[in-house]
C-alpha cells in the first residue's frame, strides 16, 4: 500500500482525506502519462453518492486538462467498467465508489487497459505527482485540450453481455434483489426482467445520502426479511459498486462467498469446467468450506485478502474460479473482476441445471463460527508485530488446534487491525479474540 491508494484504490472521506483537488491531480497525471503516446481516452463510472459527482468532475477537469477524451458511463458498477475498457480499447478506466463504505467516504478506482486493477508501480507514479507541483506536468492547449462525452451506449452494451451470460430462462423464479441503493439499481432489475425473471426490488431508490444505509451485501437481514414475507425462490444482494453478491436461499438462510465458492465450485467440477480442479480464496476464508472442498475432493488456494491479490493468483495460474467470503466472486472465463450480477445469473445456472434449491446445494458445508473484531491503531505494522500480541496469538492457535483457526492482518483499506478466529461456538470464538484484541489495547496501541 501507499500514502494515498490502498488494495481497493484511493478511498477516504470525502473532501477530508480524499479531495475534489486529489482528484484532479490524479486526472492529470493519467492524461499525461498515457498521452504521451497517443490521444489518451478513459472511461470512468460512478456510484450514487452525492460527492461522486464532484469526483467526477474534478476527474474529467484533470484528464481533459492535459489533453484526454474522457466517457462518461455515469451511475454504473465497477464490473462494468472493467469490462467497457478491455472490450472497447480504452487506455484505462476509473471507477468513483467507495464500495460497501458508507455514503460520506468516496473512492477512485484505476483499471488498466485489460480490465484489470492498475499496476501497483504506476500507482506509485500516481502518488508522486499528488505530492507533486501542479506544473510539473504540461497542460494541453488549442485543439490538444480533451473533451467529455456521454456513453450511456458503454453501459448498455454491458448489460447486453451479462444476458448473454445466462443459459437457462429465469421464468416463472421468483428472485429478489437488494440494489443497496447503489450502481446496481440502473442494471439489476433490468438484467433479470430480461431473463424472464418474477423480479422483486428492494433498495432501489438511491437519494446521494443512503447507499449501504441499513441495505445490502453489508446488511444482509433486509433481504433476509424480504424474501420470507415475499416467500421468493431466492434473493441476491449487492454493494454500493456490485462487484459483491450475497445471497439468501429459499429458507432465508445467508449464502455468503464461502457458500458460493463451494456451490459454484462443484458445479464446474461436476461439468468439466473447474480449471486445474482449484478454487482461490482468500486467508479469511472459513475452515469449513476447506473441509467441505476436501470432502469433494476440490483442491485450493489462499491468497492474501483482496479480490486483486485473488485475481493475479488466478490469472497466474489459469485458475477459472476464486473469490472472498465478503462476496467478491471471480470468473475468470468471464470477468477480469468481481462482478455482483454476473455472480447472481452464474447461482442461477447452478440452482436451474441442477433442479435443486439453493438451500439444497449449500447443505454439504457446515460452517464454523467466526468472530472478527476491528481495532484502531495508530500503527498497524507495530500492532501486529508486537511480541507480547504474537505470543497471545500462538497461544489461541495452539489452544484450538485442528477444530479452528486465528488470524490477525492489517486492514488494506482502514487504520484498523483485524482480530478474526473461527472456532466450535461462538462463544470460544469471542473469548479467543477478546484475549488478543486485550493484549493489543494493554500495549497501549489502540486509539
């Protein structure tokens, strides 16, 4: 990570830690570097906060400043993004979302020419010039000055691709869908209406203050409650950008990425499809989904958390399917990112191909009960390092054995350091966090 862009780009509150002014620059410096070579064009996208339209400004402002052609997707979803630049030979995209955070905290997203999250070396660049004087990169001047253009067509022809992603009918499922009052709403409904789909919306009304509000793949209970009183077949949930997807089965029980790592996974290895028998997960993933790909005899990977760092190992190793519990879901056939919506239709398949119930295809697994506790530090690296926080960490490991599991990792994304065990009962869970999360606060590292 660096000063400003941590794995999941540059996020903070907005006009606090992120400013209309950090933009521009970042604006600018794109259009430079890949103007150089040619005339520069990005494609940038948005979520419905009320700051993203100041990002999205002060974004175009800076790029066209030194001479680039910016397109304009407007309220859209990161996947989207991804999947415009590769297809449609941009040099580079930008996605303005704060993902699951809350609605005062903004993001600016980079994604390379092949749909990809940017390269870390020139993000690095990236944040030498956000440090750097205004002048020491060239403004565009006469007919070299870029322009702005609307490209509502970009986004249509992603939703037309995700149709045809789908290779069953939906009619006559009745599917519910949680939007979280964010860059879903423009896409979802219109994506499974067109599958032929019993839709139903919740969280679709987006007002700039109230994306992830009590809603979405974050708060799942609201589409837990909706599809019980609804009595729906199954229902999916998104974040504020939809590269996430929950789901809740026909029981109302939560189907999170485990769940839909296991499900998927063995139906591509039941089709032939599951590339090098491997799913990639992540550190965070539950002991139990282990057991049950163990069980099927599923092998798999673990990365560090990051749907980026789940994608390089996939692209490195030709893997066809990896993922997080949080929701970020990858096919690799089909999608250089997670991708919400494209994980819902793949469920889809699985559940209508197989002719069996959600809560059917997840019952094999028995997940473990997981605590997880956040704690903010002045020092991550300090935190996590500390002797005395160590030993209390060995002690939980040994104290568990083979029957759980604790992790401790610096956030990628907060000041905070993470304190998760998976244990037989939540109760032994708890008290194994609590005995490190303690230590940490005893060495005078929390704030």
């Amino acid at each position: 990570m660096g000063k400003y862009f941590g794995t999941d780009g540059f996020r903070g509150e907005a006009n606090v830690n992120l400013t209309a002014m950090h933009a521009f620059k970042v604006g600018r410096f794109i259009g430079w570097y890949y103007g150089r070579f040619h005339k520069c064009s990005v494609a940038i996208g948005k979520d419905t906060r009320r700051s993203s339209y100041m990002f999205e400004d002060a974004l175009s402002a800076g790029l066209t400043s030194t001479g680039a052609d910016v397109y304009l997707l407007h309220v859209t979803t990161t996947p989207s993004v991804s999947y415009i630049v590769k297809t449609e030979d941009f040099d580079c995209g930008i996605m303005i979302s704060a993902s699951h955070n809350p609605y005062y905290d903004n993001g600016i997203k980079l994604i390379n020419g092949k749909g990809e999250k940017m390269e870390q070396n020139f993000i690095d660049e990236v944040e030498k010039y956000i440090d750097a004087d205004f002048d020491s990169i060239p403004y565009a001047t006469m007919d070299k000055i870029g322009r702005t253009i609307d490209y509502f067509a970009g986004r249509n022809r992603y939703m037309g691709y995700l149709m045809t992603l789908a290779k069953n009918s939906f009619r006559n499922i009745k599917v519910g869908l949680d939007c979280s009052n964010g860059s879903a709403w423009t896409i979802a409904k219109s994506v499974f209406d067109a599958l032929g789909a019993d839709t139903y919306v919740i969280n679709n009304e987006p007002n700039g203050v109230n994306i992830n509000m009590g809603c979405g793949s974050t708060h799942i209970e609201a589409l837990q409650k909706f599809v019980k009183e609804k009595k729906l077949d199954i229902g999916f949930a998104y974040d504020g950008d939809a590269d996430r997807c929950f789901c809740v089965d026909d029981q109302g029980n939560v189907v999170n990425g485990d769940l839909i790592l296991y499900v998927c996974g063995v139906y591509l290895k039941q089709n032939g499809e599951l590339d090098n028998n491997t799913v990639v997960t992540t550190v965070m993933s539950n002991i139990g989904l282990y057991k049950a790909f163990d069980a099927v005899g599923i092998k798999y990977e673990k990365t560090a958390v990051g749907d980026k760092y789940v994608y390089e190992c996939m692209r490195k190793n030709d893997y066809r399917l990896g993922g997080e519990e949080s929701g970020h879901i990858i096919f690799s056939k089909y999608a250089t990112t997670g991708d919400g919506i494209l994980t819902s239709i793949k469920l889809m398949e699985v559940m209508i191909s197989s002719k069996r119930k959600m809560s059917e295809l997840i019952n094999p697994v028995t997940i473990y009960p997981q605590c997880l506790k956040n704690v903010k530090v002045a020092s991550k690296p300090e935190a996590r390092n500390d002797a005395d926080v160590q030993k209390a960490v060995d002690e939980v490991a040994q104290q568990l054995g083979n029957d759980g599991r604790i992790l401790i990792r610096e956030s990628g994304t907060e000041p905070v350091i993470r304190v998760m065990v998976e244990a037989k009962t939540d109760q032994l869970a708890e008290e194994c966090v609590d005995r490190v999360v303690n230590v940490i606060k005893k060495k005078g590292y929390a704030v």
